[in-house]
C-alpha cells in the first residue's frame, strides 16, 4: 500500500535505495502549486482503519523526531537515516490509517509524521540524495495540509523552495514561497513569517530581482520583531529564528555579491546559534564565513575561518560539508603558492578529510 509515494508495507532499506537514486526535477518543486488537497483529504479519510491512534502514540513519534534531528545536527545526515525511513515507512505512516478520537488528536498525528517525513528529506538532502529528499519533503507536505493547511503547509512550500535554491534550479520558487506567504500570512507567528519572508528574498535574489529581494529582506526583519505568539514545533525545526534569519540573509547577500554584508550576517549567524547543538550549522556558517573573507582578499582570516570549519566537520557524515571542503581547495591552492600562513596545512587536512 502506498501513501503519498511511501510504501508502507516495502521494507526501508531497499526503498532507501530505491529513492537514493531517484532524480531531483524542476517540476517537482512546482509540485505543491497543483496539488489538489481536498481529493487527497476524501482518499485519506475513506483509508480509515479499525485501530485506535491514542496521544501516546503521536508523542512517541515526536519524540522520537526530536531525538534523530538532535542527533542530525551533530553527525550529519547520514547518522540514523535508515532507521528513520524505517520508523516512518513501517510505524509512523500506517498510524494515520487508524480511527482518532477527536480531529484535533487526527491533525496532531498527521503534523507528528509531516515532521518525521520532513527529517527524512533534510537528511536525504544532507547526504546529497535530492530525488529522495524532495519525495519526502513532498509527503512532509501532503501529510502538513491534513494538518494544518495554512501555516504548516505553507513552511512545507518553503522546504521545497529551499532544496531548489541550494541547487541552483531557482525555476518556480518565486511562486511556490509566494504560495507559501499567501497560504501563511496571518495565520503564523512573527518568527515563523520572518522565515518565509527570507525565503522570498533568497528566490528573488537567485532570479536577479535586487529591489524585490531587498523589500522582502526588510520584510522579515520586521516580522522578526512581531509579537505573534508561540512558534510552533515544525518551524522551531531549523533552529533560532534570528540565526535563520541572519545566516539565509548573509545567503542572499552574496547572490548580489555584498560580500562585506555577507560577512557581517554570517557573524551575527554565528553568535545566534548554539555551537554544541547546531554543530553542523556552526562548521558550514564558518566555511561560508571563509568564502566573504577570501572574496575581500582577507587571505589570512580566509583561512582561520575554514580551519574551524573543518575542525568542526570531523566526524560528520554529510554530502554538505564534503561540498564545502572541496569548494574551497582550488582558492587554498592559490594560497599555498602566494605562501599564506596556514594554507599548506589547510590543505593537507582538507585531502585527509575527502580521503
């Protein structure tokens, strides 16, 4: 049985497998522009089973969500992934067949597993999988309209536009984070609209829209300042909202090439963001840090700033990272023969961490 693209009753392992080689496309980033939500609700609602879904079994899987993106940040996407596919393929996603109590416990359920479909994507795009990654973000964002079809589905919109724009395939986002603000507006707290609102002006400026991405940087500054009550789970996710913030703000700033502003973000970036818990996001803010320096001819601090970078990538294993150590080795090469304090070493460590 399918749901969403899932078969549940396939085991993990040779579906991980299956997705690991499926292909990122422009079209599927579109995805949630014509998805038709109300045949997709009267088809889940006729799968309704016999079992009783009960709030324990909605927290266990929160729980345990938690616990594998806590653990996500600091070894890498590819720590536990096949145990989360499993969890959600054979446990978690079968659940929504069951009868619930009430409809409020019914929405909590299906906002339970958007979240767990959500980490398999992120962790899925952390190993460099996107055809994986954007089938989960796509269920993440089918289960989110069961559960809330504002505020929840416009974030999943959001995930999708953010997949795309890392990749540089920047086609349809504008339109799907716009969706996205239409669908969330009023309806989220300031710190979860700021982060739509960054969003937007990433898609803006990877499309070369300057003015527009600059209204859409002010505009989340402001929401960042609203008072809009609690932020709820799905968004608190990807950490400090400010740090979020900050660091996809330094993001669009060099898409227009501010490479001082770019500096100036990544620094406040990095003193938003817990360096125990959100480790990876520390080593990656670092090697993006490295990049505005080295942009700047600040050859000396380049290299400090990659040093800690690779410093805190040991251990991880994570597709991203590995792209960040690679990116940089063509400039430390330069670097070695201009004789720059560190570089020769830099680079060692670089070669032994791809080894």
């Amino acid at each position: 049985m399918w749901l969403f693209g899932l078969p549940l009753a396939a085991r993990a392992l040779g579906h991980q497998r299956f997705l690991a080689v499926a292909a990122f496309t422009t079209a599927g980033v579109a995805m949630p522009l014509a998805h038709d939500h109300e045949a997709t609700a009267r088809m889940l609602r006729a799968r309704t089973g016999t079992s009783v879904v009960g709030a324990d079994d909605v927290d266990v899987v929160r729980q345990i969500t938690s616990a594998f993106s806590a653990a996500d940040e600091r070894l890498g996407g590819g720590h536990g992934l096949t145990t989360v596919t499993a969890y959600l393929a054979d446990t978690a996603a079968p659940k929504l067949r069951g009868r619930f109590p009430s409809e409020a416990l019914r929405r909590a359920a299906f906002g339970a597993v958007a979240e767990l479909a959500y980490l398999a994507g992120w962790k899925h795009h952390d190993l460099g999988q996107e055809g994986a990654a954007q089938r989960y973000y796509q269920v993440g964002y089918q289960l989110a309209c069961e559960a809330d079809p504002h505020g929840y589905a416009a974030w999943m919109m959001r995930a999708l536009a953010h997949q795309a724009l890392s990749l540089k395939q920047p086609h349809h986002c504008v339109d799907l984070v716009e969706g996205a603000l239409r669908r969330g507006l009023s309806h989220v707290d300031g710190q979860t609209e700021a982060l739509l609102h960054i969003t937007h002006a990433r898609a803006y400026a990877a499309t070369g829209e300057r003015p527009a991405a600059a209204r859409a940087l002010l505009a989340a500054e402001d929401a960042l300042l609203r008072d809009g009550g609690p932020q709820p789970s799905y968004s608190r996710v990807s950490g400090p909202a400010a740090g979020t913030v900050a660091s996809h703000t330094a993001r669009t700033l060099t898409d227009l090439a501010d490479h001082v502003g770019t500096e100036q973000q990544h620094r406040d970036a990095l003193i938003r963001w817990d360096p125990e818990k959100y480790k990876r996001v520390h080593a990656l803010t670092y090697a993006d840090l490295g990049d505005s320096l080295a942009a700047q001819a600040r050859a000396d601090e380049a290299v400090a700033a990659w040093s800690q970078a690779l410093t805190l990538m040991e251990g991880m294993t994570s597709d991203r990272t590995r792209k960040a150590i690679t990116s940089l080795r063509s400039t430390l090469s330069i670097y070695q023969r201009r004789k720059v304090p560190g570089a020769a070493e830099l680079a060692r460590r670089a070669r032994e961490a791809l080894a």
